[in-house]
C-alpha cells in the first residue's frame, strides 16, 4: 500500500484549482521550487503523471482528474466542516459554490439562491462574480461548482461538463418619458440618442446593436457597463436609452417614471445559462440541489 501524504494531495489541489503553480504559491505562502517538489515526489510516489505543465499553467490527466475527484470530495468536506464550525454547529455541513456573469442581475443570482434553498435549506450558498472567462476557468478546475451566465461555453469545456438552458427573457428598448415623441417611429426616436450598453463582449449587446442597425438607426454609444442595474438607474436619470428586462423595468412603467419605446418585443432574449460538471460532487446534498436544478429549474418573467 502506497504511504498517503495528505500535505501533497492538499499542495496537488490547490494548485490544480488555482491553475498554476506560480499562482498556488501566493495562497499556499511557499516558494515554487517546494511546491514543485512535492507535487513531483507524489506523481513518482504514485508512478503516474497527473497534471501537464505549459506556459498556461497545468491541466488535468486523466489519472489526475481521479485523484482530483478524491481530493475534492475531502477537502470541500473539510472547508464546509470549517464553515459549519464558525457557525457554532456540525449538522449536515453542505457548501455549493456558484459564480455569476457581472452582467447577470442580482435577481437572477438570488433566484438561483433561492431555488437551492428550497431544495435543501441547509446549503450555504458561497456567491462570487467574474467575467466569463475567469468563470470558465474556475469551472474547469472545480474550483466552483455552478455557473450562471449569458454564455453557454460547455462545449469550450469539453464533454465532462454540461449547461441547461433556464431563461430566455425577451427585453424592452425603454426611456424617460421624455424620450417618447408622438408621431415618430422607434428608428427616428432612438437615432443619435445616447445609450447605455453593456461590455462589448455580451451576446445581447451585440444582438441589440445589430438590430438597430439594420433599422437604420445611428448609434451614440454614451456608456458601457457590465452592471444592468447601473444601466437602470442612469435610464431613471434621464441620461438616455437601455435595454432592459421585464422585471426590471415593471414597477417604473407602472408608476409612470419610465416608458416602452416599441409596444411588442422586438425578438431580442437575454439567454440564461446554468452550467456545472458532470463529475460526482463531494457532497451528496449538494449533488442533488445541483441535479435538481439542472432537471427542473426555469426563471419566471412578467
């Protein structure tokens, strides 16, 4: 039986969630030469490779990624041990890690949270935001386990992760009051106006711009930003024209302080993904509120 070294499976870990050695070292605290060492004497230990090295950092071999699985299910365990604890109890520790797109609203993040929550209240729910890259990363090395986003990149991911596809929710061209001129037609009302777009890289942006294009409208950019409710509050101000969602908008059309500048839904959706590994997961309480929301779950909309 080969001698187990849990101070290397652990350094192993790390450096497989933080996807470099260079990086494992600035949150291990030890210097490159030690890690590398180590993670060297345990491959040789073992007799066989489990990661690759290249200037992107390290990757997963398929002996890795079993030994990645065992490590994962006893370290998540002793990170939801630890939680548990600082919360003064040891009952049923479960930790479900989610990541969000920074474009994604907190509505939508919370309902995620929520759907969880009614599946198993005792999940704790770890919350965190990145850009779609940093997520597909963090995706990738397991170091979280559900992914929201705007974007399904699975196929990028391979064939040991899957998505589900839980909205697609149409969006609204919405203004002050002022901005609605009788007699005038959506091109003309919208042309040369300033609006508040997301990054560049979002998928609705895009969409939203080549729709008002092809409707010959001359675009005035006047801010871009990744925060949707930022873009509200600056289309409440009176700064200009968003592009927005229903629930959003809702409260604002009814009390007055905001208007549609096109009655019916121009065939622009805002597509929400659900993304996660389809490896077995360290808890079962949390592999289930996962399946379960990869099966059944969908957003509602008004």
């Amino acid at each position: 039986m080969l001698p187990m070294n849990f101070n290397q499976l652990y350094y192993f870990w790390i450096i497989t969630k933080a996807g470099s050695i260079s990086a494992a070292t600035r949150q291990l605290l030890l210097n490159q030469s030690t890690l590398s060492q180590q993670l060297k004497d345990m491959e040789n230990s073992i007799g066989r490779r489990l990661l690759t090295r290249s200037r992107h950092g390290v990757a997963l071999t398929e002996e890795g990624k079993v030994v990645f699985e065992y490590c994962d299910r006893m370290f998540l365990q002793a990170e939801e041990l630890a939680a548990r604890l600082h919360g003064g109890s040891v009952a049923g520790a479960a930790l479900l890690r989610l990541g969000f797109c920074r474009s994604v609203t907190r509505d939508k993040v919370l309902g995620v949270e929520r759907a969880v929550k009614a599946v198993d209240a005792g999940v704790i729910v770890k919350i965190f935001s990145g850009t779609g890259e940093e997520l597909e990363d963090k995706l990738r090395r397991r170091a979280c386990d559900m992914v929201l986003s705007n974007v399904d990149f699975s196929a990028g991911l391979g064939t040991d992760f899957r998505a589900r596809l839980a909205a697609s929710i149409p969006h609204y061209f919405v203004a002050a009051p002022q901005f609605k001129k009788q007699g005038k037609t959506f091109a003309q009302m919208v042309s040369g106006m300033p609006l508040m777009v997301h990054s560049p890289e979002d998928p609705l942006r895009r969409a939203g711009e080549d729709y008002l294009r092809r409707n010959g409208v001359v675009l005035n950019i006047h801010a871009e930003v990744e925060d949707s409710d930022l873009i509200l509050t600056m289309v409440l101000r009176g700064e200009g024209i968003g592009f927005l969602a229903p629930a959003a908008i809702k409260k604002h059309l009814e009390n007055g302080r905001l208007v549609k500048l096109h009655d019916r839904p121009i065939g622009i959706s805002e597509n929400l993904w659900l993304l996660c590994s389809k490896h077995h997961y360290a808890n079962e309480r949390v592999q289930k509120a996962i399946n379960t929301l990869m099966e059944k779950f969908r957003f509602e909309y008004p």
